[in-house]
C-alpha cells in the first residue's frame, strides 16, 4: 500500500478538512507554496512562490479565488480578442484563446476551474461544428465556474451547444431522445448505478421542446413538450426541464459525486476516498446550496490538501504540463502553438474525445507520449531564439548561477521536485561532462547558458516532473 493509501486510511474527516495550521513539524514552506500553485492553478514563478511562503495559508487561498487587481482590464482585452475569433470562426483560433487565457490570466484558479467543467460537462466541436455555441458555452461555465453547481446545471441543460451535442435539439414528445437525460444522471450529477431505466425515459419526456432557433439561442416549444405526467426518482409530477435539474439537486447522490470528482481534481486521482472522509464536504455542499466557491476553499485550506495525500498525486495533463512550465520559467509561448502541442500530446481544447471527457490519470502517460513531453521540454528550454521563448540562462543570470551543481539544485527547487541523490548527480554528471567538452569553464564562461538549458531540461525529463 502506498504512503499515501496508507494515510488516507488512518486520518479522520475531522482532521483532514481541519485548516492546515503550520507546526515547527509540517512548516508552511516552498513545497506546499508551489503545490498550491501547481494544483489550484498552472504552476508560477519563483518569486511568487518566495511571497506565497510569507503569506498565511488562508489569505494566498483566497487571493487566488478572488483573482488578480488587472483582471478586469484582461476581460477588456479578451472580448476584443474573442469578437475576432468569432468572426473567424475557425476552431484553432478558439482554442488559441483558451490558450491565452489559460497562460496570462491574472486569475489562473478560475481558468482551472472552468478546465475542470469543460472536461465535466464534455462538449466537442466536432458535432457542434459552430465557434459561436462553442464559445459561448465556455464563458457560461467560466460564469459559473466558483458559483453554484445549480445554476450551472441548470445552464447546459438549455445551452444550444449541449442541445446539438447530445441531441436535445430533436428531442420531441412524439420521439423522445434520452441521450441527456441519461448523461445528466451519469456523467453530470449522479453517477452510474443511481438510477433507473425507467427514471431515464421519464426525464427524457421532460426534456422535450427545446432546440436552437435560427439566432443561435435555445428555443422552448411548447408544441413539442410532453405535458404529460412523468415519474423520476419515485417523484410525480408534470415534470420539465427545470424539474429535472431540480429533482438531480435534491438526490443524495448528487452532492457525493460532485465532491468526489473536485477531490480527484484537487486531491488526489490514485486513492479511493471514502464516503466517511467525504461526509463533511457533502454535508457543507449541500447545506450551502452546492456553493462551488467554498467547496474549493474548505479544500485549498485544507490539512489533507497539504500532506502527501495530495501532494504529487496527480498526472500532468498536457495543457498543465505546458502551462506550468511556461509560467514556471517566466516565458512566453505563442498560443496557437501551445493549443497545437497539447492536441499533439492527446488534449485538444474544444473537442474532448466523448461524452465522459478524457481519461486522465496514467492515461497520459504512455512511452510515446512520454518521448514528445521530453522533446517538448526540449524545445521550451532552448533559449529566447525558439518559437517557446522559455529561457532558463535569463532566470541563471539574473540568479548568479555558473556551477553545474548550483544549477542543477535551483532548477530541481525550481520545479518543486524531490528526487533521489542518484538522479540529481546524473544532471550535475552531465553538465560537467559539458564543461569538460568546452575546454572547462575558466577557458570558455559561455558555456553557461547552455548548462541552465540543459539544467532545466533535464530536470523537466525527470518522472517526477509528470506528477503535479
């Protein structure tokens, strides 16, 4: 049983949603800084995580939930942004835009969260096949993203690109469609097992009407709408749409699977939570009318959230394994070429690959996916001529740092990462082996920006570097 198994077993729900309170033992220091930032947000430089250290706990947590002082102005500059894309109407020009935002968003948790959703609520433009619908069912979660899981369910079940997604848009009470019917109770509130057949033809009956008129806006008609009485979870009524939201809110099932998902998200993907561990969020989520706001919180501020329960428990998807590295190392990166890497990596922005999104996990890890992330890291780390624009020689430079060994310890701290003696002298091995090709470095200081390139690139090969 791994350490972090083995705790989850032993630690009680009060202990673990308690709010971490530092001890002389378990320090509010760097690694839980860069953890916070890794996990809450993509990542960030080491200079913000220096200030993240000397702020309490709670104060930096909630300065991430409520965003940046220049996030208005970045607002302004997205919807200039985003009125081009639209009329473009070419997907990548979308994507490239969630790329930007994802990259230079002053407030980097709601970007997160809204991933989180769009993952949740898996939508593709491959059906929807309209930029327009698209985009606008991205800034409806984004709204919703840290409000209540309510209203954003009450949302998708009317947005025009869910309608076409799961075939809502020909739903009628002469030929009910239960694709969304059946996917509202399993993959968006639910989960499998927690009802019938029968609840899904039902629900399915209570859905009809609805479709995208002409203007791109869902349309209710009442011509097309069942008015009969419908049975759903035991409860009968002449049912609509807004019911059947309503009556997936009241099920006990719905707040444990939403908890439980914003704990594989938060948390940790690789341990099996239990329902008594859980039983304090689901209580809270549900008494606070399923506030996604403090659901976050109670866990960024969380004893559980800091220990090695959730501490590198998670695979980097592709777009966290770019991001992070961008804002990690202070560089930039053309948006278009991010969005296109990650696709290329098996994580395209827009177009998940079904209804239940992507796998996740240990799914992104495979031998040749692993290959382009260190040829990735490759290309990110060459320096300010390549198309990433990642320099680690700038970040050296403005450090002081010239030796192998000094190198390859700040890019390993840089990275938060805890590796074996062994891995890191095979870093420091191979930045001398550099030195020594160039005749040493008293006989060629030039070398040093190539010892940080290769420093950071190979400190980015390391497995460790794949966990966030």
């Amino acid at each position: 049983m791994s350490e972090a198994a083995d705790l989850l077993e032993r630690i009680s729900p009060e202990t673990a949603w308690a709010p971490f309170q530092p001890t002389r033992r378990n320090r509010w220091d760097q690694e839980k800084v860069a953890h916070l930032y890794r996990r809450a947000t993509f990542g960030a430089t080491w200079d913000v995580v220096q200030k993240g250290v000397d702020t309490p706990t709670e104060e930096l947590v909630d300065s991430l939930i409520e965003g940046g002082r220049d996030w208005d102005r970045f607002e302004i500059d997205i919807a200039r942004l985003r009125k081009g894309v639209l009329e473009s109407r070419d997907p990548r020009e979308l994507q490239a835009l969630w790329m930007y935002r994802l990259l230079a968003s002053p407030h980097p948790l709601l970007e997160r969260m809204t991933l989180f959703w769009h993952d949740h609520f898996a939508t593709s433009n491959a059906k929807v096949n309209d930029v327009i619908l698209m985009s606008e069912q991205n800034e409806s979660l984004r709204h919703n993203a840290l409000g209540y899981f309510g209203d954003m369910l009450q949302a998708m079940t009317r947005d025009p690109a869910m309608l076409i997604w799961l075939d809502s848009n020909t739903n009628r009470k002469e030929a009910p469609n239960e694709n969304y019917a059946r996917e509202i109770f399993e993959l968006f509130s639910l989960g499998e097992g927690h009802y019938t057949e029968d609840d899904i033809k039902e629900a399915a009956r209570a859905l009809t009407g609805w479709s995208v008129g002409d203007d791109r806006r869902a349309l209710f008609s009442p011509d097309s709408f069942d008015e009969g009485t419908k049975t759903i979870f035991g409860h009968t009524g002449e049912w609509t749409a807004g019911d059947v939201v309503r009556l997936c809110l009241a099920n006990d099932w719905c707040a444990k699977f939403i908890v439980k998902k914003v704990f594989q998200e938060l948390v940790s993907e690789g341990v099996e939570p239990s329902d008594e561990l859980l039983a304090p969020l689901v209580e809270g989520f549900r008494l606070r009318n399923y506030d996604i706001k403090w659901l976050v919180r109670t866990v960024l501020t969380s004893w559980i959230f800091y220990s090695p329960i959730a501490i590198r428990q998670r695979v980097k998807s592709p777009i966290e394994f770019v991001v992070q590295t961008v804002r990690s190392l202070g560089g930039q990166v053309s948006p278009r070429d991010a969005s296109d890497i990650c696709q290329r990596m098996g994580q395209s922005l827009f177009f998940p690959p079904s209804v239940k999104g992507w796998d996740g996990g240990r799914e992104w890890i495979n031998s040749n996916t692993l290959l382009f992330r260190q040829n990735v890291a490759y290309e990110m780390t060459r320096g300010a001529g390549n198309a990433m624009r990642c320099d680690p020689a700038r970040i050296a430079n403005a450090q002081g740092l010239t030796e192998p060994e000094a190198l390859a310890d700040y890019f390993l701290q840089l990275f938060h990462q805890q590796v074996s003696d062994t891995s890191r002298m095979q870093i420091v091995d191979r930045l001398n082996q550099l030195v020594t090709e160039s005749g040493g470095m008293d006989r060629s200081r030039a070398i040093i920006p190539q010892l940080a390139r290769e420093a950071a690139h190979l400190a980015m090969t390391m497995p460790e570097y794949q966990l966030g």
